[in-house]
C-alpha cells in the first residue's frame, strides 16, 4: 500500500495538462497571437476538434457540451466549423505536416455519421495530412453500426469509450445508465471497425461506490481486452458545474477511502501486466503509450498522456485549445459568439497566455516529473525549494541526487502535488482545482 500522508494532499492542484494552465489566461492573448503561432508552425502537428454537444448530459461532467438535441443548433455549429477549418488550413505554415487527428467533446458520436465524413473530407481538404492517425471518443450509449462504417472507411485506429463504471446503482447515481451489455457491443463494434488502441476512462471516488464495485469494472476492463485505461477520480466541484448537485454529496467516499481505491487500481492493472503511466493511467506492453513509457519519451497535453511527440497541438471548434511552444490560445467557449467570430471571416481565439522562457522552463520539469517520475532541475533551485520539499524528502516520496529530483515510486500518488512547487503561479492564484488523488 502507498504510504498515506493526508496532510500532503490537502491542497487541490492542477492536472498540468499544460503549463502556465488554462487559469492564467487571460484576454490580453487571442486572434493576433493565434495567427502569428499558426504561420509559424513547421514539422509535424497535431489537430483537436472539439465536439461540444452529447446526446445525454451526465451529472458529473464537467465538459463545456450542451445536449444535442436541436438539429438546426448542431448544423449551425457544424457549418462554422467547416468555416474554421478552411480559415486555419490557409493560415497554418507551409511547411506543416498533420500526423495526429482528434476528435473530442462532448461526444462526436452525437454527430451523425454523415457529419463525421464531411469533416473528415474538410480536413482531407484544407489540412495538410500526411498519413495521420486518427482518434475518437466515443459514448457506448449512442454507438450504431452506421458510426463503426464510417470509422473504418475514414481509417480511426485509436478511441476512447466512456464506461466510467460497470455498476448499475453508481451509474444511477451519477446519471449515466448504460448497461455492460452496450459497453461489450460498443467494444466489438470498434475492434471490427479497424481500432487497435481502444481506451476505457473509468472512475473512482464516485458517490456510494466500494472497493468491490471498482475491483468488478476493473476486471470488467480487462476481460474486454482494453489497450488503455485512465482511472480519474472524480472531482466534485458543485459550486462550479452546477449539474453536480445532482449528485449525493453525503455518499461519496472520502480521501483515505478515494486514496485506497487509486492504489487498488494501480496495483490491480501492474499485477495484470499493464504498464503505469503516472499512477492514474495504463497500457498493455506492445500499445504506443507503453512504449512511450519505456523509451522516456512520454508526453502530457490537452488530452492528458500522450506518446505524440509533436510541440504543436491546434485546435478547432468552441473552447478548444491550442498549444505552440510560445504561447497557448483558447477559442471563444460560447458556441453561439464562436460561430459569429468565423462568420466574420476571424479565427476565434479570445484568451490565452504568452509562455515566456520562465515558463518553459518550468513547464519541462513539470512535465518530466509527471511524465517520468524524474526532472534535472538544477541545484540552486532545488536549494531554493528545500524547505517545499523537506516534507516529501523525509517520507522517502522523493530523493535529490546533485541536480536531479526523483519521485519514488511509493510517492506517485503525490506526484502532482511536488509538481506544484514549479509552478510559478500558485502563489498568485486562489483558484480551486481537483484533489491530488
């Protein structure tokens, strides 16, 4: 068992899927940036298309979707990011080549199939493409036979499925029913289709669940032959997404019992064969992200881990983000505001953050640690964050050896939390994120 040190993990931080993280942004970054980053892009590039509607609306979510349940809503959605895509395909740099495509929300699947293809031709069209893998996430509820057509045909080999849990009464309890049997068909379906990564994101930490219930999706997991796992715990924040006071508050699990799930699920996976990536996430040995792993060349962006080892992630459609080694722009959150921008001929970016060199700097050792478990930070720096560190050093969750930091690898659990002592904007900001663990 980790060891477990409360106090340690009293202190919400953030998930550093970028750094400085989405909180610093501001509005002093948007269109002007965004089209001096993207007509400087070269090399290989990643692209994100956000997908902001879903055909049900879980309690927990946290997503920027709306339901998908007016036509005229989605195609006016569609229509601007048809238009987006054509705009940024004639900004991007000459010398770009697109080797990754993503599909995010929400839930893509709440499109129709036919709308899929259209993108896919718009990027096919506009996009300089040049043999890239595509990727999906897809919700098991709405997956029909019709969508599995169009994935092969367009030549999706990596998704992700929403499962979350295989518990009837938790599913209930956060409002996303779907039984085990659209899970085994959504999986069936898929493999059919032509997908050789397949990524189930489960949760724990989820208002009356036990170890039993989490130890029966877990095997569930397995059994169903998935290539990755994320295993999040869930972050209830109601004050912030109003749809979470749905939720039972008085039964969720607290933190020695959401702590004691994260190691269940660590332990069960590496017992299984899987490989770890940090301590939430895993992959069986032949999949890219194992890999990764063992040739230290693991990544963390806007999707979490990644074995993508490109420095530019553009993304397309409401609330998307995108990444350039100098700066970071989101795209206007509202999908109505989004579309008029486009119709004005003008790229939506509306917030974002320079990342100077500080930034850099800092944001190469978080990535590290979390990516890694180790980061060369520097002697003097470590010395100046001695205090910071003392509590992690003396439990033997950490060691210093000349320039070098190393998380061990019973301090995992706390990885996100030493992380922290890098960013440079903590101390500055009192904005709430999710629990460590």
């Amino acid at each position: 068992m980790w060891p477990y040190h409360p106090e340690l993990l009293s202190v919400p931080v953030p998930r550093y899927t970028s750094y400085p993280t989405a909180v610093e942004f501001n509005d002093r970054v948007g269109l002007a940036e965004q089209e001096a980053a993207l007509a400087q892009v070269s090399g290989d590039i990643s692209l994100y298309i956000h997908i902001p509607f879903c055909e049900q609306i879980c309690w927990y979510c946290g997503c920027n979707t709306a339901a998908a349940n007016k036509r005229s809503r989605l195609e006016a959605y569609l229509d601007a990011l048809h238009h987006e895509i054509a705009l940024t395909g004639v900004k991007l740099g000459r010398q770009a080549r697109v080797r990754r495509v993503a599909f995010g929300g929400g839930s893509p699947n709440a499109l129709q199939p036919t709308d899929f293809v259209r993108l896919a031709d718009a990027l096919t069209l506009h996009m300089p493409l040049e043999s890239p893998e595509w990727s999906v996430e897809i919700d098991p509820r709405h997956l029909t036979s019709a969508w599995g057509t169009v994935m092969a045909v367009v030549g999706v080999t990596r998704a992700s499925l929403g499962v979350q849990t295989f518990a009837p009464n938790l599913q209930a309890a956060i409002g996303r029913i779907q039984p085990a049997e659209q899970i085994e068909q959504a999986t069936a379906l898929l493999r059919r289709a032509g997908v050789t990564s397949l990524n189930f994101d489960l949760m724990y930490g989820l208002p009356g669940q036990t170890m039993d219930d989490l130890k029966d999706s877990l095997d569930r997991t397995i059994a169903l032959g998935a290539d990755r796992v994320a295993l999040f715990g869930y972050a209830h924040v109601p004050h912030m997404i109003a749809r979470q006071r749905r939720i039972d508050a008085t039964a969720l699990p607290d933190q020695a019992e959401r702590f004691a799930m994260a190691h269940f699920g660590y332990d069960h996976f590496t017992k299984e064969g899987y490989v770890p990536v940090g301590f939430d996430h895993f992959a069986l040995p032949g999949d890219p992200m194992a890999e990764a792993v063992r040739a230290g060349t693991l990544r963390r962006n806007f999707q979490g881990f990644t074995d993508d080892r490109s420095d530019v992630l553009v993304g397309l459609g409401s609330t998307a983000i995108s990444c350039f080694p100098q700066v970071i722009v989101q795209n206007e959150k509202n999908a109505g505001r989004y579309g008029m921008m486009i119709s004005q001929d003008r790229l939506p970016g509306m917030l974002g953050v320079i990342r100077s060199e500080d930034d850099r700097r800092r944001g190469a050792v978080i990535e590290a640690l979390l990516c890694r478990g180790r980061a060369e930070v520097g002697a003097a720096w470590l010395a100046s964050l001695a205090p910071q560190l003392a509590p992690f050093i003396e439990r033997g969750l950490a060691s210093i050896d000349g320039a070098w930091l190393t998380i061990a690898a019973d301090g995992l659990p706390y990885a996100r939390t030493i992380a922290a002592l890098f960013d440079g904007y903590r101390g500055q900001s009192q904005h709430r994120f999710s629990s460590a663990v």
